[in-house]
C-alpha cells in the first residue's frame, strides 16, 4: 500500500486507497466517510461555541442507558442520522442515543452498511470544556441493498467490521479512521473545512501509562488490583492519565502507548462501556494500530453482541500490557 505524504485531503486518501485496491469500487464507502466527516464539522462547530448557544447542560431527558441526555448529545445523534440517512450508502444505524436502530427512511435507498455510533462520548466532560468525541463502527449488511434492513444484521461479530474511528472534538478536531489499511489521523482546518494527513500510519508506541478510574478501587476484583499495584512498581517509570472520555483516552493511549482500562467489578460485573459503538471501534482501531483489546479474558472482537446495548469490559491500548493484565485477570470473576 502506497504511503501518503502529510497534507494529502481525506477526499483523495480516501479515492486513492479505494481505487488501489478495488478498481470496481462504487465509491459508496469513500461517499459514506465523507457524511461522517461532515457530521463531525458540523458537531465540532457547534461543541466549539456550545457556551453562547445555550447548548451546555441537559435536556431534561433520560436515554435508554439510564443517562441525563446532554443537549449536545442529542444534536450530535440528530446530525450523523441526518447525515447518514439520504446518502445511498447506510442501511441502520445503531446510536448509543437511540433504544431501537434507525432504519433509513422509506425515501432514500436504503445502502449495504450499518453504521453503530456512539454520537457524543464524554458527555459528563462537554460543560468543562474537557476533550469529547464521536465514535463509530462500519459494518456490511448481510441482507441485499434496497430492502428494508433486519436490526438483527447489527448484531455481528467484531470481527466482521469492514472499518471503524472517531472524531475528536478537543483543542483541534481529529479525524481517526482505522480500515485494512492501517489507521489514519486527519486533523480539520476549519478555516476551509477540510480535513488533511497529519497522522499517516498511526502504530501504538511502548508505553508506561495507564487510564483508570481509581476512585473504584476498593471494588476492583484481584487480577485488576494485582495489574495496576504492578504499574505503580517505580522500575517501571510509569504514570497515570485519567480524562474521563473514552474517545481521549484513547486517543493518548493510541499515540503515546500505555493501557485503559474500564473492567467489571463488583458494582458492574458486566462492564460499563458499550461493546457495539464504543470497544468495538476501538478495538478495531487498537488492533490495527499493533495494540490489543480484551474483556479482561478474550479479544473483544471475537465477542458477539446479544443485544443493541450490550456493556462489556475493556482493557485496550499496547498488546504487551494488554496480555499482562488480561493474563492476571484471567482467574476474576466474569460475568461479561
Ligand atoms: P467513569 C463517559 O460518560 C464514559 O461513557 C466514557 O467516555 C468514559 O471512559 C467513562 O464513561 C467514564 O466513566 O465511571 O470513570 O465516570
């Protein structure tokens, strides 16, 4: 696969890598990439001066998770569905925002991709101006193009995502985005609204950090205290990181190395974190980066979901630390 030099647009990635290796393209992923990104412009635009458009605080909703819906939650759900739905390319969409998938309305073709999504991640951080993102999976439908989707095609194996990536709304708007051909990061001028290379090949680095939430630990189950007691020995020089937003911390721990970790424990036996529209895409994105995803046992996407809403442990970031804490916490009890 050919290289990129920093500078090249997503457009012409995109084309460039499509027509390398499928000559028959019909340009349908290139044009479904393209409605992400402009959803993302779009909710970057307006996270960016949420301040004076009244945008901060709630709703006054509860979703289907149990959560306060953010206002910017449910703009940033309404603007990838719309931006999704007319395109030709998508069939459902699976929205952490939504109880049910989102079938492409009756007037558009309904496309041979399901997209899962996770439209606004970090929601507890947009009112303190912390680092939010976008997450997304790309799926193919099993059922042919044109008819109405089944929403149990949203249900596969990780192992069936076609790509995967995220948006991330911080101190510039990001584009990552991980297919067959590796992961790449576009960051977004937005004085021309485009976005450019500026993250060619992105490969996890060794690293010494590691992402929890520490104020859980009396509830840790013992492979995950034995893991984190160990990356606290001062030999191993390392340090903690902890945003609160999946995508950020991720986002560190793709580019500097280390480990997230959000496992079960004895409050969530099952996990917090979603496994469709939120470990999936990252453990896509970690795997093709070199890195490594598991629930604490097995690779999160050899996992198959049971349902739209499934939660499921995550340990995510560099394969060696990875298979450390997954080895230590093979004997804890797993409900996931
Ligand atoms: P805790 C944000 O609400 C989120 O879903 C993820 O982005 C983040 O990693 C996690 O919850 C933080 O959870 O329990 O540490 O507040």
């Amino acid at each position: 696969m050919r290289q990129f030099e920093e500078g090249t647009t997503l457009d012409r990635y995109l084309m460039e890598t499509t027509r390398e290796r499928y000559p028959e393209a019909s340009g349908k992923f290139t044009a479904l990439c393209q409605s992400i990104a402009l959803a993302g412009k779009m909710i970057s635009a307006r996270v960016n001066r949420a301040g004076l458009a009244g945008m901060l605080g709630g709703t006054g909703d509860v979703n289907i998770q149990g959560e306060f819906v953010q206002k910017l939650d449910h703009y940033a759900n309404l603007t990838f569905i719309r931006a999704l739905e007319h395109g030709g390319h998508t069939c459902l969409v699976v929205s952490e925002e939504e109880a049910e998938p989102v079938a492409v309305p009756s007037q558009f073709h309904s496309g041979r991709y399901i997209i899962t999504l996770d439209p606004l991640d970090g929601s507890s951080n947009i009112d303190c101006n912390a680092t939010i993102g976008s997450i997304f999976g790309i799926f193919r439908r099993r059922s042919p193009e044109g008819s109405s989707a089944s929403v149990d095609e949203a249900l596969q194996s990780g192992r069936d995502l076609v790509a995967a990536g995220y948006l991330l709304y911080g101190a510039g708007t990001l584009l990552v985005l991980g297919t067959e051909f590796g992961v790449q990061g576009f960051t977004l001028d937005p004085s021309i609204g485009e976005y450019f290379l500026s993250h060619p090949n992105i490969r996890i680095p060794a690293g010494t950090t590691y992402s929890t939430n520490e104020a859980y630990q009396r509830r840790w189950n013992p492979g995950m205290a034995a893991f984190i007691e160990r990356m606290k020995d001062p030999a191993r020089k390392g340090n903690a990181r902890y945003i609160g937003s999946l995508v950020a911390d991720f986002h560190r721990t793709l580019l500097k190395g280390g480990v997230f970790l959000y496992p079960s424990d004895r409050k969530n036996p099952k996990g917090k974190l979603r496994l469709l529209y939120e470990a999936f895409p990252l453990a896509f994105l970690a795997e093709q980066a070199g890195g490594a995803a598991t629930d604490g046992r097995t690779p999160i996407l050899d996992r198959m979901p049971k349902s739209m809403h499934d939660r499921v442990p995550l340990v995510i970031g560099g394969s060696d630390l990875v298979a450390e804490a997954t080895q230590l916490m093979a004997t804890d009890p797993n409900e996931a």
